[in-house]
C-alpha cells in the first residue's frame, strides 16, 4: 500500500500530541467535591464501624448497616437530585460520589466475606453476601421510590 504525498509544494501539517490528561481538563472543581464528601463520608464510615465492631466469625452487622443505609440513601439522593429539582452541578459528586461513596464499603464487605470463609463459617458467609446484595440492591430501590413518592 503507497502513502498519498500531498501535492507539491503543499506542506503537511500534523495536530499536536493530545495531553494525557486532556479528559481531566476542567473537572477541578468536581474532583474537589469528591475529594471533600469522601472525606466525609470516609469518616462516618469509621465512626459508625467504631460503634458497632465485628468480632472474628460474627456476621458483620456494622459493615451491612453501612451498606444498605448507604445504598438506600443514594437511591433518594439521585431522585433527589436529577428527577425533582435542579441542583447545582457539584452537588452529585460532592454527596452521592463523595459522602455516600466513601461511607458505603464494599471492599470491606469483601473482606469481611473473606474472613468468614476463611475462619470456616460457610453458612454465615453465604447469608452474609447474599443477604447484603439482595438488602442493598433492595434498599436502593425502596430509597428512590419513596423519594419519588415524596417528591409528589
């Protein structure tokens, strides 16, 4: 296969390398806010696992409460957020992305999943990872709903 060569006297042109970080460009603000609510939310998280601790092969009742409380607050955020009002634009990643996705773990639920294998508790296990799936994903959706309902 031959090159095309522009035509003579013509001179060629290229566009400059595209800098890495160009998608980043102007989401300052917006990674701020992340970085303010996860704190945030990083903190409540910590706290609450402070007050309710697991203890080694008990099923993990802080990290679940995190979780589906988390969840069922996104869902009623979002509604909140996108469907009833128009909110200013940092306000999804500084509560639902920052706060809500910092307090929400689930690479602790991981972890604790692993621990209960691990140490032998099969069952427990298994109630513990289908259980927080099905009340998360629950949750979610019962948060939106009812915010749905209210908004009315």
């Amino acid at each position: 296969m031959t090159e095309e060569l522009p035509p003579a006297g013509e001179d060629v042109v290229e566009a400059p390398p595209r800098p890495v970080m160009e998608p980043f460009r102007g989401q300052g603000r917006a990674t701020l806010a992340v970085a303010a609510g996860g704190a945030v939310g990083a903190i409540a998280r910590w706290a609450v696992g402070l007050g309710l601790p697991t203890l080694p092969g008990a099923f993990p009742l802080g990290t679940f409460l995190i979780n589906v409380v988390g969840c069922a607050a996104i869902g009623a955020l979002l509604v909140a957020l996108t469907e009833l009002r128009q909110a200013h634009p940092l306000l999804r990643p500084f509560l639902a992305t920052g706060i809500l996705g910092g307090f929400t773990t689930f690479s602790t639920f991981s972890v604790d999943s692993q621990h209960l294998l691990l140490g032998g508790h099969l069952a427990l296990a298994v109630v513990y990872l289908a259980g927080t799936l099905v009340a998360a994903v629950a949750a979610t959706w019962l948060g939106a709903a009812t915010m749905r309902r209210l908004g009315r």
